[in-house]
C-alpha cells in the first residue's frame, strides 16, 4: 500500500511538472508572439508616416490673410508637396513666409493626414510716410510694410528729413500707437527732426512738442487735459511731469 501511494504522489508531482513546462511555453510563444506584432506594427507605423504616400503633403491652407492674398502666402511659403507631412521643416517655411512685409507673425502646423496649415497675423498700419514718392504704411513697431495710391482717412502722416536715421521712424511708430484712436485721429502728421525731437501737427493748426517715445501713455493722457483745459497754438509734453502751453509762438521758440 505504502509503495502504492508513493508511485500516486510521484505520478501527480509528474503531471504538475509536466502542465507547468507546457503553459510556460505558451508564455513564452505569446510574449514572442506579442514582440513580434509590437515590431511589425512599429515598422508598418514608420513606413506609413515616413514613407506611404497617404501621408504626405497635398494641399496648403491660408488663414489670417487680408491684404496678402493666399497665393502670396502659398507662393513665399513653397511647401513642398509630395513629401512626408512628418518631415516638414516647419520652422523654415516660418522664416520664408515673415520675409514678406506685411507679416507680422506667422505660425505653420501639420494638418493630418495630408495637409499644412499656414496662420498669418499681418501687420496693421497706425500711421503713413511718404518714401521714394510712394504712401507706405507704417506700424507700431516701426515696419514699413504697404504701398497706398493715398493716405487712408485716419492715418496720421510721418514727415522725416532725408538724414533722419530709420530709428526715427520706429519712434514715431511707438508714439502713434500710444496715442488714444480719438486723439490719433486729430493728428495730421507726426514730424520728425530726431529721435528726441517730434513734433505732433494736429488738424486744427496747433503743434504738441513730444519729445521722444519715452513715457508716450503718460504723455497722451497729460496732452488730452491740456487740449481740454485750454486753447493754445503750442503744447509742450516732453517732460510729462511738467508739462507747458505757449500762448505766444514766437516767445516760444522756432518748431
């Protein structure tokens, strides 16, 4: 009986062994198995993204756009179609879309599967200056960026002597763009000597001493209650805190 029951336990202790080598092999299969599908999938996904032509670039779309036309932008971004969307150097169409003028900002994406979206914030004009004989449009920052027939109504003019360095224009921009719109739009033109001296023509014939573009907000705001407060041919803001009218030009000083 004693032998019996040993050859019973052996038999048992044999078949668990057995069952337990068989389902590590199925362990081993399936994770081989899985290694396999995982790499398969991983190459099939590569292809696909580097090299399928469902992937790769068919169309451009503009957004953003008023003055440029979507041609323009599609023309200077040159994108080249035909290749895989995932390879694009989208920072190189960037920098070929600023170079055109009236692109203040540009950002370009990937539009899966198989286009390229190109989002343009133009420039906006806050005032004109007369260069070469051609009405260009000039914006806060100074750029100048658009051609007119003539001045659009609204748009203040910059006036530059012929050895006024280009910073003159950007100091200009700046104050212009600091002005309030109701007070912008009671400016004639904006005159330049040099980056310290500009001048403000208002359309009813009396002249604003700027100064630089320093402080132009507190400038704007000291200038809005003098012209309330008092009629007077000069104003001098240049030094906001202390802030003058002249009543007589010509104890004044030239302007």
């Amino acid at each position: 009986m004693a032998d019996r029951s040993s050859t019973d336990t052996f038999e048992r202790t044999r078949r668990r062994f057995v069952r337990r080598q068989r389902a590590g092999r199925r362990r081993r299969w399936r994770l081989v198995l899985a290694v396999v599908l995982v790499l398969a999938l991983l190459v099939g996904g590569l292809w696909l993204v580097f090299f399928s032509e469902r992937l790769a670039v068919q169309g451009v779309e503009v957004r953003g756009t008023d003055r440029l036309s979507t041609g323009e932008v599609r023309s200077a971004a040159a994108v080249p179609t035909g290749e895989p969307l995932a390879t694009l150097d989208l920072a190189a169409i960037e920098a070929r879309v600023e170079t055109l003028a009236p692109v203040r900002e540009v950002d370009v994406s990937r539009q899966w599967p198989d286009k390229v979206l190109v989002e343009v914030t133009e420039r906006t004009p806050v005032a004109v200056v007369a260069i070469g004989g051609d009405v260009r449009g000039l914006d806060a920052e100074g750029v100048v960026f658009d051609r007119f027939r003539k001045a659009p109504p609204g748009l203040p003019r910059v006036q530059v002597s012929a050895d006024v360095a280009d910073d003159a224009l950007v100091e200009a921009a700046a104050i212009v763009a600091a002005l309030p719109e109701e007070l912008a739009a009671a400016v004639d033109h904006v005159e330049v000597r040099t980056i310290d001296q500009v001048s403000l023509a208002m359309r009813d014939g009396r002249t604003v001493r700027w100064g630089s573009s320093d402080a132009s907000e507190q400038k704007a705001e000291v200038l809005a209650g003098l012209l309330a407060a008092q009629e007077a041919p000069i104003y001098d803001v240049s030094v906001p805190g202390q802030p003058t009218v002249c009543t007589q030009p010509a104890v004044c000083g030239d302007d």
